[in-house]
C-alpha cells in the first residue's frame, strides 16, 4: 500500500495570525479557474505557488477573508478530511 503524503500551502495572512481553515488543493484550484482573469491572478499570488497538477497531494490553508474571496468559504467539502477528522 502506498503512502499518501500531503504538502502544505499558506495565504499570507497566516503569518499575522489570521483564523483560518485547510482546503483541498484540488478545489482551491478549481475555485481559482471559476475567477475572471484578473481576481484569479490577484488571489494566487495570496497563496504559496504549486503546480496544478500537484493539486490532490496540496492542502490549502486560506484565512476566512481568503476562503470567502474565492468562494469556498461555505463549501463543506473543499475542507479537507484530515482537518475534518480532527474536529
């Protein structure tokens, strides 16, 4: 069986201490692509760069500002099952 591993992604807001949750990565981008051009650039540069297609093994954490910019703040299930086990 193999091992699944996760890395780890931040928006800029977390370094001064904003609250904030753990998103998938694949909705995160997902999310981003449902932007017009200009707000989807605006938004990644927020967030630590990754390649898209590296997405299934990202975890996103987004502020709540963050979430709801780019409309994954109410999506129960772009948060991610690990984060959900712990609570």
């Amino acid at each position: 069986m193999a091992k699944q591993w996760f890395r780890e992604r931040e928006c800029i807001h977390k370094d001064e201490g904003a609250a904030g949750e753990s998103y998938s990565g694949v909705f995160y981008v997902q999310a981003l692509q449902r932007l017009p051009i200009d707000s989807a650039m605006q938004m990644a540069r927020k967030v630590e760069s990754f390649f898209w297609a590296d997405a299934p093994h990202i975890i996103v954490w987004l502020c709540h500002e963050c979430a709801n910019d780019l409309g994954i703040a109410d999506m129960p299930r772009a948060v991610s099952q690990g984060v959900r086990k712990q609570a």
